[in-house]
C-alpha cells in the first residue's frame, strides 16, 4: 500500500502543475493581444489636387563681426601699462599697451653717442686726407662704421616703437588677457580687438533657393534681439555647398550709430517672391523620412503604397512637391503609426 501511495503522490502532483501550466498558458494567450495583418487600418486621407501659392522664404543666420583680431607683442618684455579695459572704443593707431623699453631706450642713447663720435672722426679725417696726412682706407672705415651705427639706431627705434602695441583699425576691446607686470611675447595674445561698425550675416540657403540672391542686391533683414529691420547687401555667394547641400551667403549690414547690432546676435532674412508657384501642396505632416529622401503612403485599391517623392519647397506646415504625386492621388495624412507596405486600409476623408 506505502509503495503505491509512493507513486500516486508524486504523479499527483506532476499532474497539478502541467494542468496549472497549461491553464496560466491560456488565460496568457486570451490577454496578449495579436494583431491581426489583415485588418483594415482606418487612416485619414485626401485627394491630391494643383494649387497656386506664393512662397516666402525665410532663412536665420547669426552676425559676426566686420573684423576680429588677438593682438600679440612684435617684441618679448615686461608689460608696463595696459591703457585700455573690456568694452573700451578704440581708434585705429592709439596705444593699447606699453611695454618696457628702458634698455631700448639705453641702446639708443649709446648709439647716439657712437654716432657723434664718428660725425667727429669723419671730419677730422676728411681734411687730413685732404692734405693727404693720412691715407683714404681710414676715412673709407669710419664712414662704413657710421653708416653701420644709422642701421643699428634705426633698428633700435623701430624695436622702440612696436613695445607700444596699437590698434589696427576702429573697434572694440572684447577681451583683456593681459595685466600690467606680465610678460609679452610675439605669439602670446594680450588683446581681442571687434569691428562691429559692420557686421556679417551669413545664412545657409538650399541650391533650389539660390537664384533668390544675387552679389550686390539689398535685402531687408530682421534683428529680433532689437525689434528693429536693416538693410543688408549681398557681399558674397558661396559657390560651394556643405553636406546638406545649401550653400553660404554673406550679407553686409551697417550698425547703428550707437552700435546696438552686437557680434552673435540672431538675423533673419524673409523674402516673397512676387510670382505664384503651381504645384501640389500636401501637409508636412504626411512626410516620411528626411528631405533627402522624402516618401508618402497612398491608397490603390484599398492597400498603403509607399511612394519617392521630391520636395521643391517647405512651408510651416505645408510641403509643395516637385514630382512623385498626380492630381487625384489618395493621400494618407493621419492614422500612419500602424501602416505598412501592403496594409489594407480604409481611407477616411
């Protein structure tokens, strides 16, 4: 009887759990939800049709200044006054800086005295060969010894006049990286000099957009930082695009009096061309993928159909298409997380 008992039991319980197993697998299958391929999809969705609009262009860029300049020392030595702090409005050729040149100023005041003495000797010599007292090789030796020493004075004041670092041309300090007391040398940046008398805009501008601008043309441009237009000219259009394949274009715009525009300010630049385009023009939100490679869903009998298309110009929230789409095409605009290639679908209008 034990021994039976031995058996049962433990198939008892064997049984138990393949039947608890088998029940925890059913009530899981009735709860995981299955997507069934096959259903219609309800999806929003409109016929493609040609309409007339007129395009305005917008583009934002950041200004930069006219001019910008680190100004180092032409000549090592010891700083000895900074004449100038951040923010200071400088004219061109003023000091900015004044290192020391005592030992300059020693060597040039030895020099000068070297070169009395020989003014002395040559004319004591001149009348000596004159009367030929002496011979000629010792006049012709002073005169090289003098025109030596005029090389080395004018050596020296040309060293004495690069110790006085000057600004070259109108700005502003925008940054001070020295301090009186610290050591200058050729290299070593001791002053940020900004020209913002002008400023540049540049903008990024799709190839498809490039015909809008042309060297030399004026252009209004938008300042939001300053509530405020000014008039800008094209300096330059780039000839060379990036990755994205927009190229750069450069306009110039004068500062105010009081140089409000400040150097990393926004600029916007917004434009309507005075021709209307002709095209179809579909919701941005109906877009797959990147410019570079845009699609759509369309509906043919009943299925979603991927399709390439072309964008010639985006707008806030509408895309006009340069090719890939017909009049009366049926365009799915809503509803796209659960399409596929080949889903049915049923189109809601």
């Amino acid at each position: 009887m034990k021994k039976i008992l031995y058996i049962l039991i433990p198939l008892a319980i064997v049984i138990a759990v393949v039947a608890k197993l088998a029940m925890n697998k059913k009530i899981a299958t009735e709860r995981v939800y299955s997507y069934d391929r096959d259903l219609a999809i309800q999806v929003n969705a409109l016929k493609v049709s040609a309409s007339s609009v007129q395009p305005e262009y917008g583009f934002t860029g950041t200004f930069e200044p006219n001019r910008e300049t680190k100004l180092s020392a032409e000549v090592q030595g010891k700083v000895n006054r900074v004449l100038v702090e951040n923010g200071s409005l400088v004219r061109r050729g003023q000091v900015l800086i004044q290192q020391d040149d005592a030992l300059l100023q020693l060597q040039l005041k030895s020099a000068q005295v070297q070169i009395n003495g020989l003014e002395a000797d040559l004319k004591r010599y001149r009348i000596l060969v004159e009367n030929d007292a002496i011979q000629g090789i010792q006049l012709e030796k002073t005169e090289m010894a003098m025109e030596s020493a005029q090389v080395q004075i004018s050596t020296l004041k040309e060293q004495i006049s690069k110790a006085a670092i000057r600004a070259p041309f109108d700005g502003v300090v925008t940054a001070k990286l020295t301090e009186e007391g610290d050591f200058a040398a050729p290299g070593k940046p001791l002053i940020q000099l900004t020209d913002i008398s002008k400023l540049k805009l540049t903008i990024q501008v799709p190839e498809q957009d490039l015909k809008l601008f042309e060297q030399g043309k004026e252009y209004q441009i938008q300042i939001p930082g300053l509530s405020q237009e000014a008039t800008g000219k094209v300096n330059m259009v780039g000839s060379r695009g990036n990755a994205g394949n927009s190229f750069p274009v450069e306009i110039i715009i004068p500062n105010t009096s009081k140089q409000e525009i400040k150097a990393g300010m926004f600029g916007e630049l917004k434009m309507k061309t005075e021709a209307g385009q002709s095209g179809i023009l579909i919701p941005a939100v109906a877009i797959l993928g990147s410019d570079l490679s845009p699609q759509v869903y369309l509906v043919k009998d009943g299925k979603a159909v991927l399709q390439n298309i072309q964008i010639e110009k985006r707008f806030p929230d509408q895309v006009l298409v340069r090719s890939g789409l017909s009049e009366g095409d049926v365009l799915i605009v809503g509803g796209l997380i659960n399409v596929f290639e080949g889903a049915n679908v049923t189109a809601n209008f």
